[in-house]
C-alpha cells in the first residue's frame, strides 16, 4: 500500500493518468498459490487483474502472461540495467518464503493458463453481478446505499452473496474483501428475516420497510479529523472532505453519532424534511467546533451566522463497479 501511495501520489503530481507495472507471470502463479493456501475462492485464484484502479491513476499490468527469465533476458540485451527491490527477499513476506522454498510449479504454463480459466469465467461473473447492482442498489452521497432486497435475494445464492459482498466493501471501506462463510450467513439471515441488524465488514444491514439499509458501522468508523480552512483530506476512507479558505477557524469532521441526534434535536424544533431515514442520521458526516455542531450538509442544517461550511464527497475505497477484471 504504501508503494503504491508514492507512485501513484507522483503520478498525480506529473499528470499520469496510468502507472504500467512489471508484474510477470511467476508474479501471478506466486499469488495464485498463496489465495489456494489462504483458501480463497475462485474469485481469489483468478489472480491478478491485468488492470486496477487506485486513487489518482490506472494500473495496468501488460506483462501478467509473460515469464520473468524473458524480461530479464530482454533488459540484458538491451543492456538496460534494473533494481532488485530487497523487499522481495525479506523472509517475513509469504511471497518471499514461496521463492525461497522453490514452491512455484515446474509447469508454470499449466498453473498459468488454469489461473486465466478462473479469470475468465470471474469476468463473466462480475458482469451479472454488476447487472443485479444496477437494478437493486442505490448510493446516496451521504455514504449509504438502499437495497431492493427482492431483487437481490431473489438472485441465485451466489450472485446475491456477490452483491452482498460487493456493498459491504463500498460501505464498510475495508482494504480485503469479507469472507466467504461471512457473506453466506448474512445473506441467510437477511432472507429469512430473523432479525433487523447484522453486520458485515465494517457496515450494517437493517431490514427497513421491505428494503436493506447498509450504512456504516460506527465502531469501525475512522476517528474524527480536524481540518484546517483550505484544507482537503480523506477521511475513513470514505469522504474527501475540503473545508473553504474562506472559513475562520479549523473544524473537527466526524459522524453526528447518538449523542449528536440527541443534540440535533434540541437545536432544531422542527428539522427541515430531508427524506432520510432516522436510522442513518448518526452516521452522517458532520462538522464540530468547541461550541458543537456547525453542519451536517446531508440534512441541510448549518449554525446560524456560520457561511463558510465544509464539504463533503463520498469518495469510498472501493466503488460499487470499477474497472472490470481483466485477463491478459
């Protein structure tokens, strides 16, 4: 993560607007083996997308299906020198420790071409997936999503375990995916109804007038920020948040919390209709200063006097649909 933080970090800095990496094809039978060993389901032993999106840039990863010893042969004839970057013999890292015990396959051909055969029919499974997306979810830029819970569940259990998995990481903003047995008992539990809350990588789903709140899980919410007038940061992995030059001190950014809907409710008699279920108001992004609250833009209510207001955009770790895996 944190390579990929500087290079895409100078990417932004130079207008890149995509970051070709090296990555070749023991690079990939190398995690292939290591998703078999961690359990991981056909998703996971797909491997490596040949492209990703990350924060400021696309990467893309054109060598997958080549061997290393070819690459290497290429850089000498071409009398180009390279790095060897010393992480990838650190004993610490599992990748590591494959390459020391010479645990990647003799036929590495055959584990590469079973890898492109889990690539391929993920590609046509994240399709349906996104299909029954766009028909059962909708994303409120206040961090939580509606689910048509009919459409979704009606879904065989697989592709419903899909979407379910797929909104947790949306919402939740957790770096790995939820596990498999996880998702499978949610979706039981949310199909049968037995009760109103479960949680789920980081979020929870709330049966609510025949539809599924997901919205984030307060536990596993990100600490409050203050930010400064000028300011920009991500905050939780969620929200890009810019407080206004203009503004006349710093702010501290967080969620409204109970106690901030308790407090909301003495400072505001009659709160302007906003069409947002209650359950979601103390998650919603709101500003503070030593005085309490200052706004809570997704309920359109800012302090009297107060003109200068942060904003905020839900900006999640993992969008609800990104760049299709790719094989190569």
């Amino acid at each position: 993560m944190a390579r990929y933080a500087l290079l895409a970090g100078w990417c932004r800095e130079h207008g890149c607007l995509h970051l070709l990496t090296a990555h070749h094809r023991e690079d990939q039978v190398e995690t292939h083996l290591i998703r078999c060993r961690a359990g991981s389901g056909p998703d996971g032993l797909a491997g490596i997308s040949a492209i990703r999106e990350i924060d400021d840039c696309r990467l893309l990863r054109p060598l997958l299906g080549v061997p290393k010893a070819r690459l290497a042969a290429v850089l000498e004839a071409e009398r180009q020198p390279f790095i060897t970057d010393p992480s990838n013999s650190d004993p610490r890292f599992e990748r590591s420790q494959l390459r020391q015990r010479g645990a990647v396959p003799v036929d590495a051909d055959f584990t590469a071409r079973q890898i492109c055969t889990f690539g391929r029919e993920r590609v046509i499974q994240d399709r349906k997936r996104n299909g029954v997306l766009a028909s059962a979810v909708a994303l409120h830029p206040a961090g939580f999503a509606v689910l048509d819970a009919d459409v979704a569940l009606a879904a065989p259990h697989e592709m419903a375990e899909r979407v379910l998995a797929a909104i947790a990481a949306t919402i939740g903003a957790r770096t790995y995916p939820s596990r498999r047995e996880r998702v499978a008992r949610l979706r039981t539990w949310l199909a049968g109804a037995r009760s109103r809350g479960h949680t789920l990588g980081g979020c929870r789903f709330v049966i609510w007038r025949k539809q599924i709140l997901v919205f984030r899980e307060l536990a596993a919410a990100a600490a409050p920020i203050r930010l400064t007038p000028g300011a920009s940061r991500l905050w939780d992995d969620r929200f890009r948040v810019e407080m206004p030059a203009a503004a006349e001190k710093s702010v501290i950014i967080g969620y409204l919390g109970r106690a901030g809907t308790t407090e909301l409710g003495r400072l505001v008699a009659r709160p302007r209709r906003s069409g947002l279920p209650r359950l979601v108001y103390p998650i919603l992004p709101t500003a503070r200063d030593d005085d309490g609250i200052i706004a809570i833009p997704h309920l359109g209510y800012s302090r009297e006097r107060v003109t200068a207001v942060p904003r905020f955009q839900f900006q999640p770790l993992h969008p609800l649909t990104r760049a299709s895996f790719t094989v190569v």
